[in-house]
C-alpha cells in the first residue's frame, strides 16, 4: 500500500505454478458490464509483465475460442484466468462478465478467489447488480477493494464517485470505505478537461508521476499539500478504529503521531479480514508506455493487503454418502480436494477445465476421482468415476504453459478430463470426497430449438450435452408433453451465446421455436360417446361397439376408468383393451391435441363378435367413443400456473406488482427482506411469463430476482382459449 520496492516486471512472465500457499493471491474482479474489468486486467498485466511480445496479454483462462462470440458482443461472456507475479507473489487474476446473464461465470470466480476487487467506473456509478454481489460477498465475510476507473471521462468526479462508493457499500460505517490516494490532474486541455497524471499516496505523503509512462515518487508541492491532510486526516482514523491494536485510536487522539508502517500494516491486516475497504484508482497505460496509472499500487493492495489461501476457509467437504469430513485449511500434504470451475473446449489442445485446488497437490497424469452432484435434473449426466489427468498447465495469453503440479491454493487448467463438468470436484481415487456445490441461479428464459437438417439431428445431443456439461447455470429438457427440447436459459445474450456455441464449436446448426407451454384439456359437462368400429375385408373382420359416459372430476384426479358393463354385452378380456384405447386417445387430446385430465370414463355397454372381435378392434372403439362424447360437449383447455416469488428493491415493487396485474397474475402476498427490499408472492399463468426473465431485468434496471414453480393446472379464461386454439391451428 505505500512506496515499496518491486521485483523486476519480467519476472513475471516466467510465473508458472506456486511452491507454498502463502506465495498465491486468488483475486475476483467484479462490477457492472462496461466498467472496464479487462482493460484493468491487461493493465495490471502489462506491469507486472504478464504480456505477450506485441506488448499485451490476450484473453487468458481456460477459455480461448470465445473471441469470435465477445467480439460480436462487444462484451466478456466468461470466466478467464489471467496470472501474473507481484514481488514474488503468485497473483490469479480472475476477470469475470459484467452482463446479467452470465451470473453463473461470476458466481464461479468468486467461488475460485480469496479477495474481490470491485471496478467501479467513473462514468456511470455503481448499478444494483453490482450493489447485490457486495453484499454476497459481506454475508461470507470476503474481502474487498474498490478500484476507480474511467477517470479520462468528461464528467468524472473521483471524489464524488469515493463518497458514492462511501454510501452504497459502506452500509452502516461509511468511514470503512476510504481512498488511499487521490489523483492528481495535470494542466487543462484545449477541451478544458485536466487529464488524471498521477497520484497522492495520503499514508506516505509521496507523489507518483504516471505522465512519463513509468511511476516515478516525488514530494507533493505548494497547494497540493493541504489537498493531502484532510483527507488523510479521515483515512488514518478510519485504520485505527479497524485496528487490533486497542490502544492505537486513544494514541492517536491524544497527539502521538503514529508512524506511517504501523498504519500501512494495521490497513492490510484491516483488508485481510474484511473490516476495511480502500479506495483506488487506476486507468491503462497510453500507447508505448509500461505501466497504467495506479496499477503498481494495486499490485501493492492486492500482495500486502489481500489474504492468502491460508486465511479463507475450505467449502465444507463430506465423502460421497454425505458424511461430513475435516480437512487442514489449504495442505499441500493433506488429501487431494479440487474444483473445477468451468469447463470449456480449447481448438488446439481439446477440452479443458479450470481447477482450484483447495487441498492437496495435482499432479499431471495422476488418476482422481472425479465426483459430480448429480444435477440430472438440469439435464447432466450422473457421473460418479476415475479419470486420469491429463496435462497440467497456467494459461499466458492463448499459450498454455505446462507445470508438473498445483499445489492447494492456487489454478490451473486440466487437460482431457472427458467426464468432469463444472462444479464437480476432484479427489484421490482412493479416499473419494465431495464439495458442498456454490450457489448457482436458476435458469428461467425458455429456448425451443429443432435440429436443422439431418445431419444436425445427427450431432445435437451431444453438442447438448457437452454445453450443459460446461455451463451449470443452462437446463437442458426433452419436453414429454409438447415434445420440444429446451434450453432454459438465464437471458437473451446468455441464450444468443448457447446457440453460437452449438454451431461454432460443435458444427450442430438449429432453429429456434416458439416456445410451447403444456396445456391439458377437459370435460365441461357429462357426455356420453359410442364407438363402432366395424370392418369386413376379407378373412379376419374387425368388430367392436362401446358405449361410455364420461363426466368432469376435480383438478388433479387424472383419468379414472370405470367398469359397469353387465350380461357380458363387452367380454371381460376385452374390458382392459377399452381402457387402453381410452386413454391412448386422451394422451393425444380430443380437441386442440392436448392431453385430457381429470374425466371419468364409465364403459356401460357394447357388442362383440365371436370371430371378428380382437383386443385391437376394441381399443379403436374405445378411442372413437371418448372423441364422440368430446364432440357432444364444451371442451375447457387448462393451463398450467406457476407460483412466482420476486426479491425486488423497494422502489420498483408497485411496478411490479402491476406488470403481475397484467399478466393475469393473483398476488399472495408481499413481506419485507433485508436491505430495502420486499418479496412478493403471486400466482401467474405460465403462458405468461415465457419471458418475464428479460422483462422483470428491464422494469427494475437489473436488481430483482426471481423463482417459479408448478403449482397446478386451471381453467384458461374462453378468449385467452380461443386465441391459443386459432394460433394452434394456423401453426398445423
């Protein structure tokens, strides 16, 4: 945090893989899609010497064939991993998407680091997406810094954006979000804009010159001192009150000076626990030049002040039947407990999956254990087995570098583990263990898609597999009602980039369909139906006649068959062929081919043949009775609804209360949660909310959430029936 000596930046780009905990620095950054996270990411780079020979680094991690996807984006959509070294510190630079809909990647880079840091840009303040991923991070007690960007903009104020900072995150003690340096800008432009060209350290009192392109120290002069005190002033209090020396604050306030080391020493170890976050700033370097503006005091922050491996603890660990285990905290002799946090497919060495190792070493071509948690309800395969590792490597650009092993504490990335999917952990073969899974959010925006062709057809469950295989926050389900298979999907960008990826990386080319809903039909009133199937064509005839009554029952009864057959009109083998083709014919619906529920079908009577009568004839009759009886009667379509719950800031609950209004939607309820916020209860129509995800995003600028689930089937209103019969019809 203050003027230290640094390693030689080179050094930097021969870091491979870490020899003890203690030298490794896990650090997330985090903030709003646009705030400048890789361009820092590349800066931080860029002076540490993580760089390629063009003078930058290139996308990093284990992903490398997403360029063509970010590129028509314009925006990150995953996870990277970029390392570089910091005075000897193995610093994992985790660079995560600012965009909604790709949640999940940020949920695993958090899942990954020690520390967060929090990119703020200048320009646009903080949005309430990033507002809610600090108080996640608070709950777990992670810490944090801010770090300031965008100050070339026009209308950037730093120490506006630090009082903003100060507000939103500081909660109940804004003197615990403070900056550690102030820019100092140099002369007006012809535009009247006073570029930011260095900064006031207020803990040293030193200057640090960037205009040069390297940071040079120099002494603060004429009115920049008075510029420093006040603000230093506040900056020393806010350490001492986070100090845990107790005698410190009555020290101070009673005129000692305390000097500038224990301050420095007292904020780090405040940052480490998590009580203390400082404020910086920073901006890439120009063109030519070798560091970007604060990114040395950043690397600073993030070596002294942010924690090692050691002080975060382990994610809960239990063998493979759920019995709890205990684990040293982050030993590289312990027993091998590893993660992987994301899965992707490199074109030139094939599939590779980014891992953390929290326990234990890794090591190239040993055999693990690799144990998933069985999320076959999101369309996973169960997987439960012995893979061996193939080449253990740190990315440098798009150049995968090999290391003989990781140790626990730091990444890597994994080559050829065929079955291992993300979030799956990795153990030794001969002790299996399993980590409790990272919260990931629920997939809500359906994607209906078809094969395009033949040949399409031909790839598309695999291609399926594998993307759900990489991407845990995607859903893959094969519809047995409406016979589609669909991706659910967290947004539209999120889904844009699922089917990018089947054609690009798989070779599969699909269509994207409306979206269907499982309807169910119904009786409206009692009806009674005959059916005759009666046919002579020479040798074996076909006869059967049934006579059936059929009447409504209350929701969620099904189909009930009754008997009352009596005198033998219908034989008793043939009963059961009856009920087959009764309910054959309501699996495929009587009206708009929906299935039908909740009816009782009585059979009363018939006619058999001696010869001609057959178990085949009599379910055709069976069928043709029941299609009778729906056309003597008013047939109702159910609709299925949904019970949705939605976390929404306390400003944005009338609107949507009344956007639920408008969708048909029936409130329960609302109760208030934490941090200005308020859940609402409502029941809604699922028909209603196909895209509600993109919808509820837009009417509360990104800050709501919500989950649905079944509840039941009910009557559809007449003209919402008629409108989804027309549109059924023009579809066939």
């Amino acid at each position: 945090m203050g003027d230290k000596a640094h390693t030689h930046p080179g050094a930097a780009g021969r870091a491979q893989a870490a020899d003890r905990p203690t030298s490794v620095r896990n650090v997330v950054l985090v903030g709003h899609s646009g705030s400048g996270k890789t361009t820092l990411v590349e800066a931080l780079a860029l002076t540490a010497g993580a760089v390629n020979r063009a003078g930058r680094v290139e996308d990093g991690g284990a992903v490398s064939d997403y360029d063509e996807i970010e590129h028509r984006q314009q925006r990150s959509v995953q996870l990277s991993l970029v390392p570089a070294e910091w005075n000897g510190i193995k610093v994992n630079l985790l660079d995560t998407p600012g965009y909604a809909d790709f949640v999940g990647e940020l949920r695993a880079g958090l899942r990954a680091a020690d520390a967060a840091l929090f990119v703020v840009s200048a320009a646009d303040g903080v949005d309430g997406s990033t507002r809610m991923v600090w108080d996640e991070c608070a709950a777990v007690g992670m810490p944090r810094a801010i770090v300031i960007t965008h100050l070339e903009a026009a209308r950037a104020d730093f120490e506006e954006m630090t009082r903003v900072c100060a507000r939103t995150f500081g909660g109940d003690d804004p003197d615990a979000v403070l900056p550690l340096y102030l820019p100092l800008r140099g002369p007006e432009g012809p535009d009247g804009h006073a570029p930011v060209t260095g900064l006031i350290g207020l803990l040293t009192r030193k200057l640090f010159d960037y205009s040069s392109g390297e940071r040079v120290a120099d002494e603060p002069v004429g009115d920049q001192v008075p510029l420093i005190e006040e603000a230093r002033g506040r900056l020393i209090e806010g350490i001492i009150s986070e100090s845990e020396d107790e005698t410190l604050m009555d020290r101070y306030l009673g005129g000692e000076d305390v000097d500038v080391k224990t301050l420095i020493d007292d904020a780090e170890r405040a940052v480490a626990r998590g009580v203390f976050f400082p404020v910086l700033a920073a901006a890439p370097a120009a063109p030519g030049a070798r560091q970007g503006l604060g990114t040395v005091e950043l690397l600073d922050l993030i070596t002294g002040g942010f924690p090692t491996p050691l002080e975060h603890g382990t994610p809960q660990v239990t063998t493979p039947d759920g019995r709890p285990r205990e684990l040293t905290p982050c030993d590289p002799d312990a027993p091998l407990v590893a993660e992987v946090v994301k899965t992707s497919s490199d074109p030139y060495v094939g599939r590779l999956s980014l891992v953390r190792v929290f326990s234990g070493t890794l090591r190239a071509d040993q055999t693990v254990h690799v144990s998933g948690h069985g999320m076959t309800d999101r369309g996973h395969e169960d997987h439960d087995v012995d893979e061996r590792v193939g080449a253990l490597s740190t990315p440098f650009g798009k150049v995968q570098r090999p290391v003989s092993h990781v140790i626990a504490g730091d990444l890597a990335c994994v080559a050829k583990l065929s079955r291992a999917e993300t979030g799956d952990t990795l153990s030794s073969k001969d002790d299996p263990l399993l980590m409790e899974p990272w919260e990931m959010p629920d997939p809500l925006l359906p994607l209906a898609i078809e094969a395009h062709s033949k040949a399409d057809e031909d790839k598309l469950s695999q291609g399926l597999s594998r993307l759900v295989a990489e991407d845990p926050t995607m859903r893959l389900e094969q519809n047995q009602d409406t016979h589609q298979v669909v991706l659910w999907c967290l947004g539209e960008a999120h889904a844009d980039v699922a089917l990018e990826r089947l054609r690009s990386r798989y070779g599969v080319q699909v269509d994207v369909v409306p979206h269907r809903v499982s309807l169910r039909e119904t009786f409206g009133t009692e009806a009674s139906g005959r059916g005759r199937h009666v046919k002579q064509s020479g040798g074996h005839g076909q006869f059967a006649i049934c006579e059936i009554e059929v009447e409504p029952l209350p929701n969620g009864s099904g189909i009930e068959f009754v008997d009352k057959v009596v005198g033998g009109a219908v034989p008793r083998q043939f009963i059961p062929s009856v009920e087959k083709g009764v309910r054959a014919q309501a699996q495929k619906g009587v009206a708009a081919g929906h299935p039908l529920v909740d009816v009782r079908v009585t059979l009363l009577d018939g006619k058999a043949h001696s010869v001609d009568s057959s178990d085949a004839a009599f379910q055709t009759a069976g069928a043709l009775a029941l299609r009778e009886a729906a056309a003597d009667t008013k047939i109702h379509l159910l609709e299925p609804v949904a019970e949705v719950s939605v976390l929404v800031g306390d400003d944005y609950v009338g609107a949507v209360m009344s956007d639920l209004s408008g969708r048909r939607g029936r409130v329960l309820g609302t109760e208030q949660s934490p941090g200005g916020r308020t859940l609402i209860r409502a029941e809604v129509p699922e028909i209603e909310i196909g895209r509600y995800a993109v919808d509820l995003r837009s009417l509360s600028h990104g800050t709501a959430r919500f989950s649905r689930r079944y509840v039941r089937h009910e009557p559809m209103p007449p003209q919402v029936a008629e409108r989804v019969k027309r549109e059924a019809h023009a579809a066939s």
